[in-house]
C-alpha cells in the first residue's frame, strides 16, 4: 500500500467514503487494504472464524457487529488463522480480546474496543452481503484502504 489515505482521499474527494473515527489500531500493521469482503453478525463469531479460515490474499474482513461492546468477535487464536491464510486485515464493528498477542500479528486490525469476554458460536451471522459500518456503505468487492488516520471504503477499479 503506497498511497496514504489522506492522499487518496485529496485526490478523489467524495468518491472516497470515510469510517467515522471510532477504531482503534490492534494488529501489527497499521496501513493495511485490500478487496472487501464481509460479515454481518451479532455477538456470534462463528462467521468470522469460518470466513478468515479460507484464501485471504489480496483481501479484508469488515464485520458489522452491530457495535456491540459486550462481547469480542475475534481474538487471537481467530486472528492467527487469517495471518496463516493470508488475510491483510480485519475491520470490526465491535471487539476484540487478546490485545497483547493481536499487535505482535502481521495483520491489520481495527476495532472499537477490545473487551475479555468471548462471544458464544450459535452459527448465526451472514457472509458477502452489502453492509453499513457506522453509516457507510461497505459492500463485497469495495476496496478498503486503512492507515494511522482512518479507513477509506473505494468503488472496485
């Protein structure tokens, strides 16, 4: 990723829908991106776990929690899984737990707030569907750059 996000968005304006300024940085890179994929779950992590078990090169996980903050949707045996599969990032509307281990991970990670309660695996949760971060519009195929001052979501080139 060369382009910070900053300049991509002086460049191309209201082309470029920006996340509010909720997240955190918890992963080991900070300046991450890649083509969206997503997950709509409530306090249920079985999606994400099935989803950063497959390909993930070239890719990013958005989830929309709902912005919950009782409970994490992924940690880091879950994250450890989308650095083995190659995932460039993860960008949770809501929690995440094992701080500590996530930054040491060769993955981005953004997230609300990280909270030591885990989420219960009842196999809910959609995949790949159009989604709404905050207000934003993020659909499968956008593509998602994130850095140091934010998280830029981009029509597919």
């Amino acid at each position: 990723m060369t382009d910070s996000t900053c300049d991509l968005y002086d460049s191309l304006g209201t082309r470029a829908r920006v996340l509010p300024p909720l997240f955190q940085d918890f992963g080991g890179r900070p300046r991450f991106g890649g083509v969206i994929v997503t997950v709509r779950c409530f306090e249920d992590n079985s999606r994400v776990k099935e989803v950063l078990a497959t390909a993930g090169r070239g890719k990013v996980l958005v989830v929309d929690g709902g912005g919950s903050q009782r409970c994490a949707l992924m940690g880091d045996l879950i994250a450890r899984s989308a650095v083995d599969n190659g995932w460039e990032g993860v960008v949770i509307y809501g929690c995440i737990r094992d701080r500590v281990a996530l930054r040491d991970l060769a993955l981005g990670i953004k997230a609300l707030a990280a909270i030591p309660r885990k989420s219960e695996r009842r196999g809910e949760g959609q995949i790949q569907l159009p989604i709404e971060i905050a207000g934003v519009a993020c659909r499968p195929g956008d593509r998602l750059v994130a850095d140091e001052d934010g998280v830029i979501i981009l029509e597919p080139t």
